[in-house]
C-alpha cells in the first residue's frame, strides 16, 4: 500500500514538471487529456473548458471521441460535468446508468460506451476554467485515492492552463506592439528606467546604429548627438511627455524632433512593476532647412520693400498737400489711393518684418519690466482710435483690475493689437464691438479678449495659430493680413512663459485669453 501511494506521487509530481513545462494552450490540453488519463488509470478523458460569455461548458478536447461531440454545450447544473461545475466539488459514479444526472447523449453520438466516471473542476484563485474527466477504470471501480489523485491533477492543470493563458495573452501584446512599432513611419524606442534599449523600430535602427547594430542604451545611441534638454533631464523628468531636438552634424546634419512618454506599469501578484519610456521622433531637417529659408527670404524681402514704401507713402502725402495738384478730382482720388494703399502695405512689411525677427531670437532678448495691465491696454486702444474709427469699431474695457504683470511692454502691446485687429476685421456685423479685461490668480495675470464676430469653426481651431493660415472658404486676400497675428501672439506669449487659451463658438463670437506672470515681490 506505501508502495503504490509512494508511485501515485512520484506520478504525479512527473505530471506536474510536464504540465509546467507547456506554454503552448492547445498542446497543453491534449496533453492534459493523455495525462488524466494515466494518472487514475483510466481508459480516455474528456476536457470541458468554461465559456465566460455564456456561462457554459464545452468539449475542448475529446480524446478517443467523434468530434461531434465538441459541438455539445452544457449549462451548469446540467449533467455530471454541469454539477461539478456548479457545486466545484469533484466526484466518482461507477454506474453511470445507475445516476439521475448521467445523460448518453455523447455516448449515442460517438459510440462509446461509459460504464464509470470521475471528474473534477479545475479552479484556480476561486475562478472556475472547466472540468476534466477520467472515463472507465481500467482495473476496476475508481476508489477514493483516485479521486484524491485526480482531484491535485484537476488543481495543477488549472494553474497551467492559466499560466498558458496568460503566456498567450502576453504573447499576442507583445506581438501587437512589435507590428505596431514596425509599422510606424516615425522612429520609436522603447527604453526602461535605467536607459536600457528594449525596442527599436526599423525607422529608429536607420537614424541610431553603433558598429552596425543597434544601440544597447540610449546613451550609446546618442553619444554624436546634442539632445535638448539634455538626456538626463528627459530621463529625470516626471511629466507624462517631455518634447525634446535631436542634432547631429556628422556626417551630414540630421534634425529630428520628438518626444519622450513616460509609462508606469503597476505590476500585480505575480508580475513585477515596470517604468521606462517611449521616445517617438521625425526628422526635421528638411522643414527646419525650409524654415531657414523662408525667414531669410521674408526678411530680406520685407527689408527691401521698406525703401520704396517709404518714397511712395512720402512722396504721394506731398503731393495731397499740393493744391495745385489735388485741384483735379481725378488725380486727389488717385493719390488718397496710392497713399492709403501705400500706408496699409508698409504695415504689412512692418508686420511681417516684426514676426521675421521674432522667430530669430527667444525670450531672453525680451526687456522685461513690471507694468500696469489696465494702462497698457488704455494705452493700445488709444493708439488705435483712427482704425477703429475707419473700421467702425468699438472696444469696450472692462472694470480695472488693478494688476501688475511682468513683461516687455512693445510686445504686449502688439499682442493686444493684434487681438483687437482680429476681433474688428473678421466681423461682418454693422457694429463690431470688442471687450477686453483682466484678472489676476495663482501668482499670474490674465488678459481676456472677446468679439461678437462669426466664430472659428471646431476643426481650423487648432490650425489658426500657423503661419499665414486664415480662417475663409478660401484664401481670397479679402481680408487684410498676413494670418501672422494669433502665431505672433502664441510665440510672444510663450516666450514670456505664458500660455494662450482659445474658446470660440459658432455665431457667437471669440476669445482669446493670455496670461502673463506676476513681478516677484
């Protein structure tokens, strides 16, 4: 009796090292059916794996039966295997024929005949994953130590096959994640905490290889480049992205700008917590080269208007001054003309020159002084009486604030220009009115500037602040500017640390909200 219960464990602890030993689900259970069977010496088993979606049961895997029989589903309670599963008890009926429960529906269908069963649930952490079954003892009648036997096979097969699952699952991401990383046309790495390469995709192995292979660490794969922020800060830091540039010299100038996501996996029981993060970076050496271009051409171009403007704008106020000339109603027409038009283009180049030399410095250029919100704004509207009068348009100041920012007042001054010009000129309706006020909170001030115009449509909200775009059905230069105005604005703004807010509706009018910061006391 020691004999054969010290081969019932050796037997089983070589069904356990099997068990642990398979990965792969649909392997796993044939072998489970093939081991269940020679644990408790029967003649075939039979496994009925649990579908979650419809609470029933169904034959996995039917060694030694027709494959109809794969096409049964029982619901809990329902016959032998329904009544294990629904009380999670295992049992042993050594008559079937003699048992309320027993039900020869598979028997009629595969031609098999069931004399004796055993069958226990497989459950692992109180979740029910099926039942397997041991079918007709060879040597005789199942006892109760193979019920005992079966019933730790039961529990071990329950952990393996969730360890299956699970390999699956993990399987099936990993596999997701590597065809999404392929796929993408952008360059993408995938690093951990320590700076460790774990993924690189074929974009990313194109701009960073070292001796032909790619990068083991994201210090080796940037070692001849300069990154801003420097890596360590991107590494350091706790926000969720972190934008960075990417420049390398050699051997040809590469620009690639990107940006770092941080991820944090939790980790559970029994799987560790992760953190690393994902680097997602393009190339931009052709757009910045473009750039380049573009500014140097505005530039020059704007500084070689300046010159003939002037003598036109000059010379043909002059000539309006001249009574002999101006007699003719003709010629006083055609020289208002020449000099209104002249004035507006000049403050177009000037316009354009302003933006030109702004994208060519930053913010510690600025000249920052503490200044009076509600002066400045005063000051800008006053300034801008006779287009406003030309225009038809009225600003209305709100309530004085009282507020202190901190800034470079001839920039301000531009913004809020700009806003009201926008404000004005966009609107169609006979009376275009445009408030403007200011509030103070949280260590910054913000100023508010509100139309009655037709609103921004949802879709060109994130698009107004590019250069030259303007919000019409099409681009027919009816409205005056450049589309320079909200994009001087942002990047004043952010050089002062600022952000602009846009909230626009339809019908209902625009604004646009900037906050500066507060002098330090």
């Amino acid at each position: 009796m020691a004999e054969s219960s010290q081969e019932s464990l050796e037997l089983l602890l070589d069904v356990c090292r099997l068990l642990s030993s398979k990965l792969e689900l649909s392997g796993l259970l044939t072998t489970i059916m093939q081991l269940s069977s020679r644990v408790v010496n029967a003649e075939t088993a039979s496994l009925l794996l649990l579908d979650p979606a419809t609470n029933e049961l169904y034959f996995d895997v039917a060694l030694g039966l027709d494959e109809e029989v794969s096409k049964i589903r029982l619901k809990m309670g329902q016959g032998i295997a329904g009544s294990v599963a629904k009380e999670g008890k295992p049992l042993v009926i050594n008559d079937v024929k003699a048992d309320p429960r027993w039900s020869s529906m598979v028997d009629k269908q595969s031609g098999f005949q069931t004399r004796s069963i055993m069958a226990a649930p497989m459950e692992i952490k109180g979740k029910l994953l099926g039942v397997v079954e041991a079918i007709n003892h060879i040597d005789g009648p199942f006892s109760y130590a193979d019920l005992h036997m079966f019933e730790a096979f039961a529990s071990q097969a329950a952990i393996a096959i969730d360890n299956a699952r699970l390999f699956a699952s993990l399987r099936e991401e990993k596999t997701k994640l590597e065809t999404v990383f392929a796929r993408m046309h952008e360059a993408a790495v995938l690093i951990d905490h320590d700076g460790k390469v774990l993924l690189v995709n074929e974009s990313a192995r194109k701009s960073f290889t070292v001796g032909g292979k790619p990068p083991a660490t994201l210090s080796e794969a940037l070692a001849d480049v300069v990154i801003t922020p420097p890596l360590p800060q991107i590494m350091a830091s706790d926000r969720p992205m972190t934008e960075f540039e990417l420049v390398r010299e050699q051997p040809k100038k590469l620009i690639l700008a990107g940006s770092a996501s941080a991820l944090d996996f939790k980790g559970s029981d029994t799987i560790p917590g992760w953190n690393g993060k994902l680097l997602v970076f393009r190339d931009v050496t052709e757009e910045r080269r473009e750039e380049l271009l573009k500014r140097s051409f505005l530039s020059l171009i704007s500084h070689k208007l300046k010159t003939p403007l002037a003598s036109i704008t000059g010379y043909s106020q002059i000539l309006l001054d001249d009574p002999a000339i101006t007699s003719s109603e003709m010629a006083s027409k055609g020289l208002d003309s020449i000099f209104t038009q002249g004035r507006k283009l000049t403050e177009l180049v000037e316009k354009l020159l302003r933006f030109t030399t702004l994208e060519d410095i930053d913010g510690s250029a600025f000249r920052l002084t503490p200044f009076k919100v509600d002066d400045l704004i005063a000051e800008t509207v006053a300034g801008m009486k006779p287009w406003l009068d030309e225009q038809k348009g009225t600003v209305v100041a709100g309530a004085p604030s009282g507020a202190v920012a901190l800034g470079d007042t001839g920039l301000i001054k531009d913004v809020v220009k700009n806003l009201i010009e926008n404000g004005v000129k966009f609107n169609v309706k006979p009376e275009k009115s445009v408030s403007i006020w200011s509030d103070a909170k949280d260590g910054q001030v913000c100023v508010h500037v509100k139309d009655q115009g037709p609103g921004i449509p949802p879709e060109d909200q994130d698009k107004i602040f590019r250069k030259f775009y303007q919000v019409e059905s099409s681009f027919t230069g009816q409205v005056e500017g450049w589309g320079l105005g909200l994009p001087f604005v942002k990047k004043v703004i952010q050089h002062h640390g600022g952000q602009v807010r846009i909230d626009s509706r339809l019908n209902e009018g625009t604004e646009v909200a900037f906050t500066l910061p507060k002098p330090r006391q």
